[in-house]
C-alpha cells in the first residue's frame, strides 16, 4: 500500500521508552517526515557517518536511492571506509560538513 499524503513519524530513542519498533538506548527522539514520491529515485541522508553510519549506508547502497552520507568529520570519508560502497546500486553524495549544502 502507498501513501497519499506526507506523514510525520517521531520515535523515542530512549532504553525506557518503548516504541514500535523497539528500544534505544541513545537517547533523544527523532521525527520523520515520510513523503509519496511517484516515479523518482528516493533519497535517503544518514547523519553521522560512525560506525553505525557506516553499517546503514552499505545496506542502503544495495538499493536504487540517492544515498546522502553527512559527517563534520572528513576523516569519515577516507577511501579506505568508502571501499564496497563506491560501486553499488545507490548514487553516493558525500557532505563532509555539519550539514549538507
């Protein structure tokens, strides 16, 4: 089933808080802003490129989005960590600064 109409998600990412989809115990909450889009290639940013960053972004390179991966740290993006992403399914756009431009 598709949705018709944007719909915001907010989890909880706390160890005491459970949510839908589990718990977290990072802390903080996170909203979603999910939006319908028919007939582009999706986009999909991952925010901090550590090692759980790292873990998400070759999964998500298997498939056919725009993969954003945002770190203020460029040492994230050394050649050496990017190996194995370079040559999958997703279009890569590297953004090392606090926020993409």
């Amino acid at each position: 089933m598709h949705a018709s109409a944007p719909e915001l998600l907010t989890l909880r990412l706390t160890s005491q808080a459970p949510a839908e989809h589990g718990r977290q115990c990072c802390g903080g909450e996170v909203t979603l802003l999910l939006e319908p889009v028919l007939g582009a290639r999706p986009h999909v940013a991952v925010f901090g490129f550590g090692h759980v960053g790292l873990e998400l972004a070759r999964i998500l390179s298997r498939l056919p989005l725009h993969l954003h991966l945002i770190d203020s740290r460029e040492a994230q993006f050394s050649p050496e960590r990017l190996a194995g992403l370079q040559e999958a399914e997703a279009q890569l756009h590297l953004h090392p600064s606090r926020f993409p431009r």
